[in-house]
C-alpha cells in the first residue's frame, strides 16, 4: 500500500508542476526576457518546487539530512542522465541549434559548486559562521552569479503559447494554487520515501536520490521533453541547467534553516558517490553545450547516462 501512494503523490507532483509551468508561461508570455533567462530562472525555480520543500521536510520535521542532500545530488545527475538520454533521440537538431552563451558560464559555475562541496567532504570548508556552514556562503554567492549573468542576456526565443490563453489575474491565481499543491504533496512525499526507505532498510542518502531525487525531478523531465519537441533547445537546456543551479541554493538554504544541524551529511557512502559522479557528468554536460566544435561530442550524452549507470551499480 506504501508503495502505491508513492506511485500517486510522485504522479500528482508531476502533474501539479506541469499546470503550474502551463500558467507561468501564460504569465511570462510577453516578456523580453530571453529564453534563457526564461528557462534557467523562472521555468527551473517552478520545477524544483519539490525538491525545496522535500529537502526542508526531511530537515525541519524528520531531521535527516542525509534525505535532503541525496534529494538535492540525486536529483541533479538524474537531470543531466535524463536530459542526456532525451538528447541521443534528437542530437542532429539539437546540434543545429544555437545555445545560449550564458549555458557554459552557468555549468561552470556549477562545477565550482561541486569543487566546494568535495573540498566540504574532504574537511577544508567545514568552517561555520554564524553557525552556517561557510561551504553555503560561497553555494549562495555563485548562485546570484548565476541567476545575474542569465538575466543580463537578452534574446528573442519566443516562450511556447498555450492554444487557450487564460487571462493574466486567472493564470496567477491557479499558478497559486498549483504552487500550494506543490508544497503540500512534496511534504508528504517526504514522509512516504522515509517509511519505504524504513522499510527496506535503505540509506538516507541512496534513499534520498532514487525516491526523493527521481520523484522531485520528474517535472524538469516532462517541462524539458516538452520544450524538446517545440525546438526550443535553449529553454530545455537552461531548464536543467538552470534546475540544478538553483538544487544547491537549496541545499544552501536548507543548512541555513537546519538549526543545530549540519546539512552536508556525507554518512552514507552513496552520498559520496552521488557527489563523484554527479561532478563528473556536469563536465560532460559542459562538453555536450559547449559553442566551438568538439571532437567526439556525439557520444557525450552516452557518457552522461553512464554516469547515472555507475552511481546505480556501485
């Protein structure tokens, strides 16, 4: 029966994050933002409603933070291993397209949020101030980085029109309600994946990746196969990217509100594992966007999926 009500709350999330995105684009359909922005800011902070609200609740009511941080690292390598497996059906097209600039900065800057987190683990920033970790400090500082750089680009990819426009005041208020729904289902997803991982006597943090990590990733999959269909390859890309970006926000901010705790719980060692190879695929996503010819670049994504491939096996 446990299993079962997963099933239902994981498929209502998605559901509720796809509505959600359907009112946001309604709402965001005559800005001059660009596609980018669109997609790595706005799309990818509604996308990852779950995973901020199943990582708050596996600190603030279940105090598990082994939950949170294989949510927030499971659910990263499973964007790049899903967006990278969509890709292998499409890649002429997606070769052809021209990415955004802001894409390459932003995965670096994602990789220097895996360079803290492994200089995190290995003990050199486990400092606190404030009683905050100092490794959340720098993870904020390359965040706003981040969001800046993609809002400071401009461009002129069109957001995909829904075929029955709601009206602006119509589309917030559901995109409200869809939001609260959100937060409510993700709670509750959060106790469900503690029982199930009771259960089968599962570590916090393998737990936290393939339950809480795939279940709370499920609307960047369906946002960005969706965006992959319509040819906006930039929105897709800067959605995972984007996505992942705002996962270690918030991470950072989990550790921010975790009083007496400490949110980077690298007890279970496929924690570490997640951390290892989830580093490992942002350097291939970073090859795959990368705007100059790359030799090989056509066998990246089948890289990107091993990595998913090797996290399961080891």
């Amino acid at each position: 029966m446990l299993y079962i009500v997963y099933l239902i709350i994981a498929a209502s999330v998605v559901w509720c994050s796809v509505k959600a995105s359907e009112y946001l684009d309604v709402i965001e359909k005559r800005s001059t933002l660009s596609g980018a922005f669109i997609g790595g800011v706005v799309l990818s902070a509604v996308t990852s409603l779950p995973e901020l609200f199943t990582s708050l609740s596996s600190t603030m009511l279940l105090d598990k933070p082994g939950l949170a941080i294989g949510n927030i690292l499971g659910s990263n390598l499973f964007n790049y291993a899903m967006l990278a497996f969509m890709l292998v059906f499409c890649y002429r097209r997606f070769a052809a397209a021209q990415q955004s600039k802001s894409h390459v900065t932003v995965a670096v800057t994602v990789a220097c949020i895996y360079i803290v987190m492994l200089l995190n683990f290995i003990g050199v920033l486990k400092y606190e101030l404030l009683s905050v970790n100092i490794a959340s400090i720098i993870i904020i500082a390359l965040y706003i980085f981040g969001v800046l750089h993609m809002s400071g680009e401009k461009g002129t990819e069109a957001v995909p029109a829904q075929k029955e426009e709601l009206s602006y005041a119509e589309a917030k208020k559901r995109f409200a309600l869809a939001s609260i729904g959100l937060v409510l289902l993700s709670i509750i997803l959060t106790y469900v994946t503690d029982g199930i991982a009771t259960r089968l006597n599962l570590g916090a943090g393998f737990a936290g990746a393939l339950l809480l990590g795939v279940a709370t990733s499920l609307p960047e999959a369906s946002s960005t196969w969706t965006l992959l269909r319509l040819n906006s390859f930039s929105m897709a890309v800067g959605n995972i990217i984007g996505s992942n970006l705002f996962n270690f926000f918030i991470l950072a901010l989990v550790d921010v509100t975790y009083i007496g705790g400490n949110a980077y719980d690298y007890t279970d060692p496929k924690t570490v594992s997640l951390l290892a190879f989830g580093a490992l695929a942002n350097l291939f996503f970073l090859r795959l966007i990368w705007r100059k010819p790359v030799k090989y670049r056509r066998l990246v994504p089948f890289l990107i999926i091993a990595c998913y491939a090797a996290f399961l096996y080891f």
